[in-house]
C-alpha cells in the first residue's frame, strides 16, 4: 500500500506542486470569486466572477489572516472582499467609514463626518425584480467616492435611517450599494483591518443564472468604478 502510495505521489508531483501553487497564488495574491447575492446591485450584478487583488493591503501568510507586511491602507469606497466572523462567511461590499470617521444615514442620505453625500439620478436600466420592487437609481458622491445606489421605493430597509456611529482604531464601516437590500455593517457591526482579504476593481466575467448561464459579454473585463487607481 505504502509502495502504491509513493509511486502516485512520484508520478503526479508536477500536477501536485502546480495545485499547491495555485492554492498558494489564490490564497495570498490574486483570486476570482462568484458574487452570489445582489447587496451590491447595480455596482455588481448576480453571477459576476469579480478579480480580487489580495495584496491590496497585505501580503498574507497563504491560508491564514496573518499579516506578514502591510502593502497599502484601505481607502473610502474600495470594494472589498471580507471574510467576516460575525456574518460567517465571504462579503463583498464597499468602505463607506474609515477608522474616526462619524457616520450615519438619513432616509438613505450618506452622511461622513456631518458632511451629506451629494446624489442625482443614474442612467442605469433597471434591474431582475424592479417590476415588483420599484427603485431609484442614484449617483452618490462623496469626495473622491462616487457611484451608483440602488433605493428601494417599495420596500425601504429599517436601516434606511441609521446611527450616527464612530468607526473604532482598526476597524471599516462597510454598506451595499443596494441600500434597502444588504446584510453590511449596519447588521454585522463594524469589520476589523484583518478581516478584509482584498480590494476588487474589475470584473473577470458573468454569467447570467437565469438565462441558462448565458455570458453577459458586456460585462466582461469591466472596472467595477470609473475612477481612476491610486498610484
């Protein structure tokens, strides 16, 4: 049996140290993961692959949380993956509050530091299930911060009004950009520097579930945000 064993792993070790390697490269470097739910609708879109930088602000000991050099400081409106221990499972939404900051919402109005988001209507085409969920679309800036919300005219969240809260050392203030249908930090509470495994700025590719995983070709390759990376 030992004799077996040994012969497969001597046979297979260029196919064994290739997988380790990738297990490696997308645990600390780069990976691609499937969004699942629309909390960050019209941003990103259910079945979008999206590319995950892993060495936006850490570069990690692979497999684990563990910090080994600290490449960057997460920025107000990245989007980013968060492996999140009160959630207990991978969230993408986006850094609305960074660590002092003041926040709350009023009525689905950001508001950082006393300062309100400024907001106009989005040209952006309506989305699966707007038929029995009427939305807004709207462009919400804040200082360098700009993108798409998505407010739900039917069915507003209870934490459409929420706070004011003050983000503690360490930790981000995290929402979806479909305001009135997101699981973030209104529920979860705030998520530590740790938790947060990469930034995401593009889209790999997308398949449409409800169209028989039909390519959404448009998106393909697609920046998740027009402006432009930090240097």
């Amino acid at each position: 049996m030992k004799s077996t064993l040994n012969k497969l792993l001597a046979d297979n070790k260029g196919l064994l140290a290739f997988i380790a390697l990738m297990v490696m490269f997308r645990s600390a470097i780069a990976d691609y993961n499937v969004v699942p739910s629309g909390s960050m609708l019209p941003t990103v879109q259910i079945g979008d692959r999206i590319l995950v930088d892993k060495m936006a602000y850490d570069l990690r000991l692979p497999l684990t949380h563990i910090s080994l050099l600290r490449l960057g400081e997460p920025q107000r409106g990245d989007i980013v993956t968060i492996d999140s221990r009160q959630a207990g499972e991978l969230l993408v939404k986006r850094i609305v509050g960074l660590p002092g900051d003041v926040v709350e919402l009023r009525d689905n109005v950001l508001f950082i530091n006393g300062q309100p988001a400024h907001y106009h209507p989005a040209a952006e085409a309506p989305e699966a299930g707007d038929g029995s969920d009427q939305a807004a679309y709207r462009d919400e800036r804040y200082g360098a911060m700009e993108h798409a919300v998505r407010l739900s005219e039917a069915h507003p969240s209870l934490h459409s009004s929420y706070g004011p809260v003050v983000v503690p050392p360490g930790h981000y203030m995290m929402l979806g950009d479909n305001r009135d249908n997101s699981m973030d930090s209104r529920y979860f509470g705030f998520f530590a520097r740790d938790e947060l495994m990469g930034r995401t700025r593009r889209i790999a590719f997308s398949l449409d579930a409800e169209r028989g995983y039909r390519p959404r070709l448009e998106r393909f390759g697609q920046l998740l945000d027009a402006t432009p990376p930090r240097q």
